[in-house]
C-alpha cells in the first residue's frame, strides 16, 4: 500500500534530519565514474584569466577559479568511447507505469474511539510516529522517483555544433511554444543544434536571444511532433541553506540523470565568464553537477525549478560539492525579455564601490550599525551623479574615505555591495524611480533618483 498522500507531503520536509540516521548505518561507498565520455570544454570559452578588480562595482565582481562546465567543443580528436555512448535510454517514457512498491508498506490509521460521532484527528506527528526508518526511506525514494517521472518530461539533451568541434550541455522547456531555456556557453558559436527528449524525440533548433550578463540563452524547437511539458518555475528569494536540491541533466554526456543535495548557500555573486557584470543572487549547492549540466534546472523538492545550472568550483573540472545555479528569480525577468525583444536591459545606478567592512568602517569613521557599500566612484553624467550621489574625493587609487554609503534601496536595508547588486536586477527597470538611503556626514538622508540603462555586453 502506497503511503497516502498528505503524509508523504508531510515526511519531505522533515525528512532530510531523519534520513541522516539511517545514511550512517547504511551508506557505503561510491561508484566511480567513468569521465571518458567527456569531451573537455575550450578555456576560453569556460574562465576568465584576466585580473580581477579589487573594487566591485554595480555588477562587478571578482572571479578566481570559477569554471563553466557545460561539454564545450572540443578540437581533440573525438575517442569512439564518445562516438559510440553505449545503450540508448528506450523511449519508453509515455507508456511507462509505476508499479506497486514491494517490502513493508505504511497501514492506514484508523483511530480507536468510544463514539463514531467524535473521532480524534489523526496529526502528521501520530503518522510519523508509526513509520520505521525503511518506511521513512522508501517514502523519499518514492517521493523522488515521482519527481524524476514529471520533470524529465522537460529536460533536454542539447548537441551543439561548431565549424571545429561538438559540444553537449543541457536545457529545459520553458512555454508550449518551444522556447528552451539553457546556458550561454552551451550554445556558443554554434552553426546547428540538436534537442534530444527522454521519449527519444529529437529536434533542430535556433538559437532565439542571448544574456551574456547571465549566461542565459533560448533557443526554439522546430517542427515539434510531440506535447511539450513546460517545467515547473519555482522561486528563489525564499531559499534558505539547507533545503532539498535536485540536478538534472546531461553530465558528461550520461543522458537524463539526476543528482541530489542541498541549498548550500544563497546570494552570491559570480562572474559569467562573458561580461563584467555580475550574476546576482547565485543559487549555491553541493548536488553533483559535473560538464554537461550546464542549462540544466536546480529543482527544489517539489520539482520546481529555483536555479539554471552553469558553473563549478573545481581543479579538476569535476564535482567537489561546490556548484552554483542562476537564480529563477533571475531567469524569470531576462527569458520573457529575449523572447519577446531578444535582448533583456538591466538598471543602472552608476556607481563603483564596496561592501562596508571592517576596514572601510575604521577609515572613513562611521559607526559600528552603519552597514551597505561604501561610494568609491560615480559615473560622470549617470543616474547616481544627477541624483547628488557623492564618491569619494581620493584619487589614483588612495581614497579620502569621504564618500556616501548607501545603506538602503527604497525603504529595503542594504547590507553590502552585493545586495545593491541583486536587489537592482531583481526589482527594477531602468527609468525607475527610486528612494536611496544615503549615510553622509554622521546622518541619514533620501535621495530620490531615476535608474539608467546598463550599457549592452557585446
């Protein structure tokens, strides 16, 4: 009998904690993975090796050892390990059923009660109370392979061709239309590119529009035979460190694979590789991400999606547990842009500045609640300069420490750079209007301001 329900509803969120007793009894050690498959990704197309600025700007952040990680083109000569990738998945999706569970099975709860007139409820922590670890177990094993059946309807395996080499990365599908959403780098440079579903359909398609900025890309199905599934899009400003987080996709070309983990962090920023602006708000997370998962969906527990997968932190290029996602909430203000206009406009404020430390509070004296970034540079004749904005009067690099800390965005406290950074590509538009709270002479004033336009990444 199937665990009803509400109650495996219940047992997802709390199951994590629960699941970790049981892991340390059991677990055992892992299969290797066989990377031959993997046709490494161009450097070019995968770091930055330039200098990193030591002063972060709206948009600027320093970058070391980030790595992109979708299958890049390649000129190595191809290894038949990747010409001949072994057995095709069947295409047995659609008539695919899921068969009754085998082992010991939850029995239903039904209290005993004096009166059949009033009968008490039976909570969630009475239910919970009646599982054994294996019951608790296969309801996240069920749980899971329940998510895996609905999701990898909307996955895409991508093979993306150039005049030099083939590439592989991962997508998702994004409307009924046939807009896919992936990376940028996955499609970089390609003259044709193919989409492969877990039912075995396989389709051309066209790259739409481009964000450098985030490394986001869409690209368009063409001459569609099957129904599309778009994919669940969840939200990623509620995130908290620690919750359930799913990979899907195509890691070294092993198609349709899942991987778990959890929200290791939140709010970061991260270089794309391909523009001096930074990803706000970037999804952190242990899930095993590896080449090849690059486009693919960071999906919470409940098979929505919170993050595109597109970077790793590596020396080896493979997974040591730090893999980072473009935040939904990201994604779900540049798709509709590029698929409407082709291009998506970021606001501009039109400063160069820093988060306010230790060292900055003590130089430029201000009190130990004062937190935000710390104005080191205004762009001549840009909104921060027009608003009276004030930077700071040092020069060649040696500042004064005289200049304005913003220390709020419409009423919303700013406790660093890259908060200003996030909350001005997550909640405007350029020609917003907008409060800002300025921290000058030992006061706190408003200065109203009107949001320019970020200058296009070629």
């Amino acid at each position: 009998m199937k665990l009803p329900h509400k109650l495996k509803n219940f047992l997802m969120g709390g199951l994590a904690a629960l699941t970790l007793v049981v892991a340390v009894a059991c677990s055992g050690a892992a299969d290797t993975v066989d990377s031959t498959v993997f046709t490494p990704p161009t450097t070019e197309q995968v770091s930055d090796n330039g200098d990193s600025p030591d002063i972060k700007s709206t948009g600027v952040t320093p970058s070391s050892e980030i790595e992109s990680f979708g299958s890049e083109p390649s000129t190595s000569t191809k290894s038949s390990v990747a010409d001949d990738p072994g057995d095709t998945i069947e295409a047995i999706f659609d008539e695919y059923e899921v068969s009754e569970p085998t082992g010991d099975a939850l029995q239903e709860l039904v209290p005993e009660v004096d009166s059949p007139e009033v009968a008490p409820e039976v909570t969630p922590e009475v239910m919970i109370s009646e599982l054994t670890f294996a019951e608790i177990v296969a309801a996240q094993g069920d749980h899971l392979a329940d998510l895996y059946e609905q999701a990898v309807q909307s996955i895409v395996f991508i093979r993306a061709s150039t005049s030099q080499a083939e590439g592989s990365g991962s997508g998702f599908v994004w409307d009924t239309d046939g807009h896919v959403v992936t990376n940028y780098h996955v499609v970089q440079g390609a003259s044709s590119l193919t989409a492969k579903f877990f039912n075995g359909r396989e389709y051309t398609a066209s790259i739409v529009a481009f964000d450098l900025d985030a490394d986001l890309a869409v690209i368009k199905l063409e001459k569609v035979e099957h129904e599309l599934v778009p994919i669940a899009i969840g939200n990623s400003s509620d995130l908290r460190p620690g919750e359930m987080a799913i990979a899907l996709g195509n890691p070294f070309g092993e198609e349709f694979t899942m991987t778990t983990g959890i929200v290791s962090a939140v709010s970061r920023t991260l270089r794309s590789g391909f523009s001096l602006y930074s990803i706000p708000a970037v999804v952190q997370t242990d899930a095993a991400i590896n080449p090849g998962n690059s486009g693919g969906p960071l999906l919470d527990m409940n098979g929505a999606v919170i993050g595109v997968n597109t970077q790793i932190r590596s020396d080896s290029r493979q997974n040591s547990g730090v893999g980072f996602a473009v935040p939904v909430d990201l994604v779900k203000r540049v798709v509709p842009s590029l698929i409407e206009n082709g291009r998506h406009e970021y606001s501009l404020m039109g400063i160069s500045g820093d988060e306010v430390n230790i060292g900055i509070r003590s130089d430029a004296r201000l009190p130990g609640d004062v937190t935000g970034a710390y104005v080191i540079r205004v762009t001549p004749g840009g909104p921060a300069d027009q608003a009276g904005i004030r930077e700071d009067s040092g020069s060649a690099g040696i500042e004064n420490w005289d200049g304005d800390v913003i220390v709020s965005i419409d009423s919303i406290r700013m406790s660093s750079m890259d908060d200003l950074i996030a909350y001005l590509a997550l909640n405007t538009a350029p020609d917003d209007e907008i409060v800002v709270g300025i921290f000058r002479d030992g006061v706190e004033i408003a200065i109203p301001m009107t949001l320019g336009a970020r200058p296009a990444t070629s």
